[in-house]
C-alpha cells in the first residue's frame, strides 16, 4: 500500500464568492472530517465548481474562512495546501508516459531514485495500471486515462484530494465500475476525498457524507441514508430521486405524531420531528416505494396514512412498476411497486386504488409555507 500522509480536516466558515452582481458561493459553513469521503451534489451552475477552486487555493473567497486543520489557508498558495484536484478532463500530459505523469507531481517536491520509484510503482498498482506504465495517456481508455489522473494526484501525498466530476465524461457503464474503484481507492489510502457531482445516485453510492447545495447554498447536509429517507427541504426531496409532495395543515399533535389535513387523503400522519402548531401549513413528503397499493376492497393497516384516487398511468420500469394516482382533491400521488410484490390488477388506469403508507416514512419538510 502507498505511503499517504495524515488526512486533513476541512472547515469552511461563511465563505462567499461572487461574480460581479452573482452570488455564485453563499455563506458556506461546513465541515469534512479526516479520512472522509464527502461529495458536494448539486445541479450545474449551483457553485460546486467554485467552492472547490477556493479550497484547492485557484480563487481566494470574498468572505469568510477556509481551514485545513484548523490553519487559515485564505491567501496561502495552491501549491503550499497539500491539496490535489482530478477534473473531469484528466488533464493529464499527452506527450508523457503513464508512469512520467505520475511521477510528475512527486518529483516536484525534490524526490528522486529509489524513492520516486517506489511512489510511482505503488501508485500505479493502486489504481490496477502498472503494465500499462509506458504508453502515452491516448493509447488508453477514457476510464483508464482518469485512473492515471487519480494516481497522479494521489502519487504527490496530498492530505485532500477534491475530485470534480471525474467520471462525467465516462459512460454509464464505467461510471459504476469507477465508482466501485473509488470507493476501494479511497479505503485504502485513507485521504479525505471532497467529491463534486450532479448526479445523485452517484453521490448515494460513494459517500460517507454529503452536503446538497442549491443556488450557491447548502440546503442539507448527511449521511446518505439521511438526505435520501428524511429531506430536509422541498429542493432535496425533488433532487435526489423522486418524491411525493403533499400540501397540508396540522389538525393536532398526539405525543410523538402530528395528524395533518390534507386535500383528497383520508389519513396522514407523520412522526413529530419538530415544533408545529395547530392551523400550520407544511409540506410533507413520501417516497413513492414507501407507497402500498391496495385493492379498493382490502384494508391498509391501521393508523397507515391512506387514501383513495384513480390510476392515471402504469409504467413498467424492469425493477418495479410506477403507478401515477390522480388524487379527488386534485394533485397526484406516485407509487413503485416492487415487481416481485404481487400487485394483481391494482394498477389499470381508470381504476380506483387505495394508497397507504406507513406514518414514519411521512417526513415534515422544514421550510413550510408560512414560517
Ligand atoms: P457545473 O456543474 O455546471 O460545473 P457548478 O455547480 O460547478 O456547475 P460553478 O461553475 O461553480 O457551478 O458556477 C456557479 C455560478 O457562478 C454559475 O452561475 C457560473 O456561471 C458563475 N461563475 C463561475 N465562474 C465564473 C467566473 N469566472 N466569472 C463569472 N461567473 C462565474
């Protein structure tokens, strides 16, 4: 396994970014910890782009503090961060061989002979390219070009490596078979890794944590169990896969449930996560594979948020089956059927179907309309 150096904390305090009258970066606090692997998702032009050129030290933020163990790196320059970045672009040196572009970085910082060897040698096997050492960047594939960027990075000892979109110019294919690569990458060199992407399964699949930025803000940050199964925000909730949002107002309170009014549901319900008061509107979401269908005629279980509406459209997806519902009181409700859960003819459009869900996947948005 490669000599690494220790992993870095990364704190981010307030920091700003603005271009002429655009706030591209809007008052970021966070943290990643040591040896973490974090990924900044968000849709393109949200200021994923931006934040990581202010820590990689490319831009100098216009307010606030960015610290890697807690020393102040604002005016500190690139090269003094101990921090490495892999674009989307490999941006690696076509007239190198595999093994001169590794070992470009670490011969920067003055190592030579047995040393460099053994820096490059191990880097290369990390990444699973060592007989491929002597060709040139274009005699390989794109997948392959970008694990000659990671080794690159990784070969200089940085204690941060920040990844932006490394793998958006591969296919979907060698994305997930990168993505695995990632992961084992990362496990076994131990450095923190600051991951920016769009692309939310990504982002579920390779993170310890994530933050979700939005119009150069974070909306939430988590683990991926918590951005996914309890959003914070409308913009998550639609961001990363899809959602079911109902406008309603709480009807009351009972110890650890909050019973809301909702057009067209008969019964909604959901955990008391925080204060509410009688008469508030909310949003409160569901995930569609949370949703059960019952035929009209069987009975949901009790204390299940439930409802009645009409199939509008059936859409067979291989892995589950989509159901659009047309709720009475207007608005719709989604549902994925597991294709190995027996729906029998629940799902012909123009049938009316009873929806229901159990009360702790109901999850109370933060942001409600009139707080
Ligand atoms: P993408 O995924 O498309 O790369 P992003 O989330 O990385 O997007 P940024 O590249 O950080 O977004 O851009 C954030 C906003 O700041 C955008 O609206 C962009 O147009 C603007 N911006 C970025 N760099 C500059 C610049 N050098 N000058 C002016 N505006 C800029």
């Amino acid at each position: 396994m490669p000599d690494t150096h220790a992993p870095v904390e990364v704190g981010l305090h307030g920091v700003t970014k603005r271009f002429s009258d655009q706030v591209a970066v809007d008052g970021v606090d966070l943290n990643v910890h040591e040896g973490e692997f974090f990924s900044v998702l968000g849709p393109s032009g949200c200021g994923k782009t931006t934040l990581l050129r202010m820590i990689a030290g490319f831009a100098d933020p216009d307010e606030g503090r960015i610290e890697l163990d807690g020393v102040d790196m604002v005016g500190v320059p690139p090269y003094r961060r101990d921090v490495n970045t892999v674009f989307q672009s490999y941006a690696l040196f076509p007239h190198m061989s595999v093994w001169d572009n590794v070992a470009y970085g670490v011969k920067r910082k003055g190592v030579r002979g047995a040393e460099l060897k053994k820096a490059v040698g191990e880097h290369l096997e990390l990444v699973r390219l060592a007989q491929f050492a002597k060709r040139r960047p274009t005699q390989l594939s794109g997948g392959q070009q970008q694990r000659v960027a990671i080794a690159r990075a990784l070969a200089a000892g940085p204690r941060l490596l920040l990844l932006d979109e490394p793998l958006g110019a591969l296919d979907a294919v060698l994305r997930k078979e990168l993505q695995i690569e990632l992961m084992r990458i990362q496990r076994e060199v131990g450095t923190t890794f600051l991951y920016v992407t769009h692309d939310q399964e990504e982002a579920l699949v390779l993170s310890h944590r994530i933050a979700v930025m939005n119009a150069g803000k974070l909306e939430q940050v988590g683990y991926p169990e918590d951005v996914y199964e309890r959003p914070a925000t409308r913009f998550v909730a639609g961001f990363i896969g899809t959602s079911n949002i109902l406008a309603a107002t709480v009807s009351g309170a009972d110890g650890s449930w909050v019973e809301l009014d909702s057009p067209g549901v008969t019964r909604l319900r959901a955990a008391l996560q925080r204060d509410v008061r009688r008469g508030q509107r909310v949003e409160a979401t569901v995930r569609p594979e949370k949703v059960h269908l019952y035929d009209e005629n069987e009975q949901a279980p009790s204390g299940w948020c439930e409802l009645t509406g009409v199939v509008r459209d059936v859409v067979y997806t291989g892995v589950s089956t989509q159901y659009v519902v047309d709720l009475p009181g207007g608005g719709e409700l989604v549902a994925f059927a597991q294709n190995t859960r027996r729906v029998d003819d629940a799902g012909s459009p123009g049938q009316p179907v009873r929806m229901a869900w159990d009360p702790e996947y109901t999850v109370l948005l933060e942001k409600s309309t009139d707080d």
